[in-house]
C-alpha cells in the first residue's frame, strides 16, 4: 500500500527544482511517471522522479545596477 501524500498537480511552466541534480527547470510535461524538465533559458530535457521535485528555492536578492 502507497502512503505518500499524492503529488499536487503540475502546471506546463511552472518552474521546478529537481533535488536529485540541483537544478531548477520548466515543468514541461509527466510521461510514463517521469517529469520532464527544460532548462530556464531553454536547452535540453531532463526527466525526473516526481518525489524529487520541489518548488524552486528562493533566489538571492541581487544589488540593482545604478547605471
């Protein structure tokens, strides 16, 4: 019997991180089980497993330019 709680639903967009590989991507698509994930500024695919993604970790806030 599975007693994880069920994943929340996954919107084509949203931006995800994958623990596993410590990086964060654009949740494109499940398939088969396996989540499909794009680099932010485009590239190749990743997949992962649903239990490691998570919502992306809170970026630094950076200095703005004064030029």
């Amino acid at each position: 019997m599975n007693h994880r709680p069920p994943h929340p639903p996954l919107t084509p967009g949203e931006l995800l991180h994958d623990r596993r590989t410590r990086r964060t991507g654009v949740y494109m698509d499940t398939i088969g089980g396996r989540v499909y994930l794009r680099p932010v500024g485009g590239g190749i695919e990743w997949t992962a497993r649903p239990e490691h993604v998570t919502a992306p970790p809170s970026q630094p806030t950076q200095a703005r330019s004064l030029s």
